[in-house]
C-alpha cells in the first residue's frame, strides 16, 4: 500500500497529485528524497532555483512537473554557486 501524503515523512510513492500539485521548497525536497536518487536535495537549494527563475507561484510553491521540466530546460545556465546538482 502506497502513502498518499505529501506532509509525512515518507510519501514513498509520488501519485498524480502529488506531481502536479504545488509545494513549498520543504515539501519539494522531502519528495525528490524520499524518492532516491543518490543526490540530497535540501530546501535552501530548491529556494535558490527559485531565485535564478524555477517556475514558482507567488507563494513561491511549485509542481514536481514544474521542476523538472525547469531542470532539464536546454540552454539553462548552470548553478554558479558550485552545486551543479542540476547539471545534466
């Protein structure tokens, strides 16, 4: 069975939702972590992407869809603080 929450501490499983809904930067970080990957994501970075122009609400919330799309966008400029967890 499959967790269906998005504030626990293990949302195992992404569900539809949770893709396409807005988080916050926390929430953000909890999922990309709980889902593996070998690389921490922490929230502080996620904020930074949102600052170099990730696509955020106004209330700096954003979809996993969102994100990712934003991650893999061609001709994004890398991270200039050193934390190029983002590069391809």
């Amino acid at each position: 069975m499959r967790k269906r929450t998005i504030r626990g501490a293990a949302a195992t499983t992404p569900t539809p939702e949770m893709i396409r809904r807005p988080l916050t930067a926390r929430q953000l970080a909890r999922l990309l972590n709980d889902a593996g990957g070998g690389t921490e994501i922490s929230a502080e970075m996620i904020r930074a992407h949102i600052a170099r122009g990730a696509p955020a609400d106004a209330r700096g919330r954003m979809s996993l869809l969102a994100y990712a799309a934003w991650l893999i966008e061609p001709g994004r400029p890398p991270s200039d603080s050193g934390d190029d967890h983002d590069a391809p």
